[in-house]
C-alpha cells in the first residue's frame, strides 16, 4: 500500500489527448472540442492585487496555488510556533441544525483587515494582527436554507480603481449565500452596498424556476474576472432529475446587474430566460471554487453531474458532453472557449470538486500557460489553460459496460499519465476489522457485491463497490503548489463507497421523497447518497460513505484512509507519499482511541505551502494542525485544534511578523467537534522578523 501508483513521462512534448475510439456520442476525448480564441481585447484587465504581505483570493494568489512567498516561518523555528490570539465567531448549531455544520472557511486578509465568513454566512471582518472584530454583517440566512452542510469556503474583495478611498464600497466584499443570493458589503464598515442589485443583494433564483429552501445554494467564493463576477450554485443532489438548472452566471461587480449568463443545455440563450421559462433544468452544476485568467479573460469551471449522479439514461447530449468537465468560459461574452472532461458517462459522483491552480508550466521550448487539475478518482491533469490540450498523454483505458444501462457506458475512460494518486485494486485481503467478527463481516460483503474495479457499473440486485469512493482523490481542499521549488503538494483520500441502486418500489416502502416533496423537514442529516430518491429515474440510491460496518462504525477498508504527497511539479514523479492524520480521535463505536499512531485518517481540506519550506494542514479527523517539511514529509510541529480542522488554513504578514491563520468548525460529515473558531500562529515577538 506504500507508494501512489504513476503514470509519468520525463520529457515536455506538445502533446494533445489521444482521441477516444467510440460509437457512443457522449464519449468524447478530453480535447474533441473546437477551441475558439478569446474575443476581449485585454483593455478591461484588472490589476490584481499580490499574495504575501496580504492573502487577497481564495486561493491565496490569483492562480489559486495556495502558495505564499513569506518564509519568516521555516524548518528550524517552527517548533516555536504559538498561538497569538483566538476568536469566536458566535455561529454555533442550534436545536434544528444540530449535526449539519461544515464552516469550512478559508479567511482573506487585505491591508490590516482579515474577512471572515461564518456557517451560515454572517461577514466578519477582523483586525488581522489581534483578532478583535471590527464589524460583522448578517444576511439572516433561514436554517431551511442549509442543503447537506452549513458552509462558506470564503468570500472574494474587490477594489473599484475608478472609485475614492472614502467613497462607500470603493473595497467591497462580495459573497455567495446558503439561501441563493449574491451580497456585496463595505470592506471597511459592513454595510451593504446600495448600488449592487436590491440594497446589496441579488437574488439567484430568479430564472431557476422551481426550487425550495436547501436546493440551491451557495457555498463557494464567487470569482471575479475583467470586473464580472462569476457564481455557479450547489444544487443538492440525488433528489430529483427536475431539479434546480446548473446555469453558470455573470454579474458585474459593481451594479449587480446580470450580464451574461451560460446555460450549456441552451448555448443561444445568454441572458435571462424569457417570461414564463426558466434555465433548462437539471443540468450540470459548479458547487466548488472556479478561478480565473485576468490576462487571458477566461475563468475555468470545474463542473459536476446532471442531478441524478447515479443514472444516466435519461441525460440529453450536452449534458453528457459536459458533466465531470472543466469548462474555460470566456468572461466578457459568457461562451464556451473549450472544455476537458474527465469522465465520460459519469455514474459515480465523480464531479470536479477542486479549484484548479494556474501556473507557467516548465516545457522545452520555454515555459507553457497551463493549469493543474485534480479530480476525485486521483487523476491529476496538466492542461494548455489557452486550448484545453493535455501536456502528457492521456491514456483510454477499458472499462467494464455492465450494470443497469450497459448500452449507455462509456466502453473506455481517461487515464493521466502525468500522475495519479490511486492505490492498487481491492482484494478481500484487504477488508479489515478491529476484530475477526468485523473483518469476517467485511470479508463476506465484499465477496457479495460487484466489482470490476475502477468504474464498477452501478447495480441494483447486488451492491457495488466504487474505489475510490466520491471523497476519494482530491476534493474541494485542492492542491497547493511550491512555484519556486517546483513541488506540488497534494492530500488525499483512500476509502471505497458500497453501493446499491434501489427500485421504486424500495423508494416509496422506505418513505424516500425529494426536498421539494416535503419542504422545511431535515435537509442536511444524511451523507449525499444516503437514501437518495432520485426522482425521474428508475432508481433511487443507496451508499455507504467510507464502507463502514454498521455495528462498530469502522470501515471495511484497511488503513490507511487520507494520505498527503509531493510531487515534482516537472515530471510528475512521487517525491514522498506519508499518511495523513493519527487515530487519536478516532475508535470503534466512536469512542477516541487517544493512540498517537499515524495511520492516515479520511480527511477533508487541503494544504498551504509557503516559501519556508514548510505545509500546514490540518484536514485529518484528529483535530490537529501540523506543519509538514516540504523537502521530507516530516512533520515538524503540530498543535491541538478546540474544534475539527476541516478547512484550508492561509498566511500573511503584519508589521514584519508572519501569521498562520486558520478556522477550526469541524465538520457534521467527517464527525468532528464542531466549532467557531478563528485563530492566529505566530513566532514570539522579534523571532525570524527582518
């Protein structure tokens, strides 16, 4: 189990993806689609303002490398890390939304300023050097709203160069809501910009046509490009093939005002539908974080399935030609530049769930605009982020076309051959139990259910195995990438799901109805797939997150269960590969273990890298931050968090002194402590400052 599996060349060829032999329509090669070149001229680039002193995007920088070139921080004075201040947010589960809390929030830090967004996303802004709170902003965001978490990932800053200091939201903050809107607040007071769509607000369901509180949503930062903002939604899945439309829109970031808008079912109708219609329903959706190209004016979408993950046959052409794909959608006039998809047919919930990062790829002939984009099965591709040609061949590999719709499967599927982060097929060697009883269970189920590896076809008489299972790979965390050393760091997950599509018949005994059949009852209890009716389809679905046995809690699969590694950014070669996370908090039955071994933990939430050669994440179930050698994989320092780690941490400096900051709410999913906390490590005072 030591070791992830490589697919890697060592030389920089132009190479586009080998085209797919396949009489299926829907199963194109990852590059079959026309490229069209850019129609913006590059007079409306917006400057964008530098990661270091500051943490201004998401993702650290522009290019969503979670890199900072601060290095006060390193190898040989971590171990003095403390932490300097503490601050609650006040968000906390009440009696209905006990057990859906995800914050997972990443701050943004611009001039003294940290911004904050909550659970539910009330916006906080802090003084970055103490944690005192210097205002908050509450949209009053209704607990009907929450889909299968309470989350914000983050929020985006804007400053209007055409504007005065003094003038209100010269700097604004400009946020995506649980309940579907779009709100833009004062960076330096909190209040709402009046001039951006209705007192500070625009509403994301307008257009949709039918939805209920929890369908849609938004949990991601929006992103902006050329002065436009760009917000895909989360539409809660599994519940029906009529739901909510996965439209991606723009708006400008100033007025609010809609100005473009790509339904990928309707590629005509780029604005609002006319009276009496809505986005074509059902189709694709971004959940997760897009970034952009100022330079270029493309932003890059990673997309998700249709509604119904694990059916397909009633899905319409555009929606299989683009499912599981990122898309380089030209800002200024909302259309399609080209689009890599990375499933073909997509039955397993493997949407795009991470932003990609953006770098100058090292060729032969000199460096390659390019981009890194990780996926849930563990394929990372590098991708021409100007034409959407992979950088290394992409290999099709067979895959089985059993199950409920054979004739629908693709018969082959895209393989990286830069690098992947899989591990070797499951054997029934590999079930595992804290005793014989439980690893006989184990055993017995895995000789019970279907599975042809990779790409097992979903089945409804027998369960099916999935591996990796939906949280495998890399998810919304992303990677990070070390642009000086030329490392990419990634962490992952190594768990199976146990699957079974469910009749009908099986839906209604079990009393399995959409969100919009029984709207304000508990939306977020469940883990997505369990007990999902998918309405429209033959099938609901059933899935057994992780593959846990039901009366210890455990999992089926053997440890170790997330693991972090370092890549050579170059040639894709494996640099170290260590597990992630200590069995501290994790037991049978739920009870913590308190044993300090490092077995490799699930984990969600990804890394920063900073130029002092180190890694903070957190990410693991035992609540613990650490900071990893870049160059070894050693973990240098480490310290216990009041609540889980499921979140990005980010850095940044004040008055010479560098900071980590970080949020620890834990997370319903991952069952770790929740919390509100907002947090501060520092070096004593005059250590390692210049």
């Amino acid at each position: 189990m030591a070791g992830a599996a490589l697919f890697s060349i060592a030389v920089f060829p132009d190479v586009q993806a080998q085209e797919i032999d396949s009489q299926n329509s829907q199963n194109q090669s990852p590059s079959d689609t026309n490229v069209t070149q850019p129609e913006n001229s590059g007079s409306d680039v917006h400057k964008l303002p530098p990661v270091g002193k500051d943490w201004p995007f998401y993702g650290g920088g522009g290019n969503a490398a979670r890199y900072s070139p601060l290095d006060q921080i390193n190898a040989g004075n971590v171990g003095n890390l403390k932490k300097v201040w503490s601050y609650r947010t006040g968000d906390m589960p009440n009696e209905k939304t006990e057990g859906k809390y995800s914050p997972e929030n990443t701050p943004l830090k611009v001039g003294d300023s940290l911004y904050v967004c909550s659970a539910m996303d009330i916006l906080i802004s802090l003084n970055a050097k103490t944690g005192k709170e210097q205002w908050r902003f509450d949209p009053k965001v209704s607990d009907q709203s929450i889909p299968y978490g309470a989350t914000c990932r983050g929020v985006a800053f804007y400053k209007n160069s055409d504007a005065n200091d003094g003038d209100l939201c010269a700097s604004r903050i400009v946020a995506g809501t649980l309940d579907a809107r779009l709100i833009a607040v004062d960076a330096q007071n909190g209040k709402p910009c009046p001039e951006f769509g209705d007192d500070g607000n625009v509403d994301l369901t307008k257009g949709i046509g039918q939805t209920v509180p929890g369908w849609l949503s938004v949990t991601a930062p929006p992103t902006i490009v050329r002065n436009i903002i760009v917000t895909g939604t989360q539409v809660k899945d599994g519940q029906a093939e009529d739901a909510p439309s996965g439209v991606i829109r723009g708006y400008n970031v100033l007025t609010g005002d809609l100005v473009w808008a790509w339904d990928l079912a309707k590629p005509d109708m780029n604005g609002m539908p006319p009276e009496g219609e809505h986005y074509t329903r059902g189709t694709p959706n971004m959940w997760t974080a897009a970034v952009g190209d100022e330079k270029l004016g493309y932003v890059y979408l990673p997309l998700g399935n249709s509604a119904v993950d694990y059916y397909g046959g009633n899905r319409s052409k555009a929606e299989n030609e683009y499912s599981s794909s990122l898309v380089a959608l030209d800002v200024t006039t909302g259309k399609p530049a080209w689009h890599f998809q990375t499933v073909h047919y997509d039955l397993w919930d493997y949407d795009l769930g991470s932003q990609p990062t953006l770098i100058d790829f090292p060729g032969e002939n000199g460096s390659i605009p390019a981009l890194v984009l990780p996926t849930k099965q563990g394929d990372i591709f590098i991708l021409n982020r100007e034409t959407g040609e992979s950088l290394f061949p992409v290999e099709n590999v067979d895959a089985p076309t059993g199950g409920v719709e054979p004739e629908n499967l693709s018969p082959v599927q895209p393989v990286s051959t830069y690098h992947n982060l899989r591990k070797p097929r499951l054997t029934e060697r590999d079930m595992w139990g804290a005793t014989p009883l439980d690893q006989l269970w184990c055993r017995i189920q895995f000789r019970r259910a279907s599975y042809e590896g990779r790409f097992t076809p979903p089945t409804t008489k027998t369960p099916w195995i999935e591996y990796p299972g939906y949280n495998g790979g890399s998810d919304w965390g992303s990677v990070a990438v070390d642009t000086k050393r030329g490392i990419l760091v990634a962490n992952y997950n190594d768990t199976p799901n146990f699957n079974r599509l469910i009749t009908r018949d099986e839906v209604d005994k079990r009393g399995l109805k959409a969100i919009n059949e029984q709207p304000g009852t508990e939306s977020g209890s469940n883990a997505e797939g369990d007990g999902d009716p998918q309405v429209g389809s033959p099938y609901g679905i059933d899935v057994n997150a992780g593959w846990r046995v039901p009366f210890t809690g455990l999992l089926c699969k053997e440890p170790p269960y997330g693991w972090i590694t370092a890549i050579d950014l170059k040639t894709g070669k494996t640099l170290w590969d260590h597990p992630l996370g200590e069995a501290r908090k994790n037991g049978p039955f739920g009870i913590p273990s308190h044993l300090p071994v490092q077995i490799g933990t699930p984990n969600n939430g990804g890394p920063l890298v900073t130029a002092g050669g180190l890694i903070f994440i957190a990410a693991a179930t035992d609540d613990l931050i650490r900071a990893i050698d870049i160059e070894t994989g050693e973990v240098v320092w480490s310290d216990e968090l009041p609540a889980g780690g499921q979140a990005n941490p980010m850095t940044y400096e004040v008055d010479g002194q560098q900071y980590i900051g970080f949020m620890a709410g834990g997370h319903h999913f991952m069952e770790t402590d929740i919390g509100d906390y907002v947090m501060a490590y520092a070096l004593p005072t005059g250590e390692g400052t210049k």
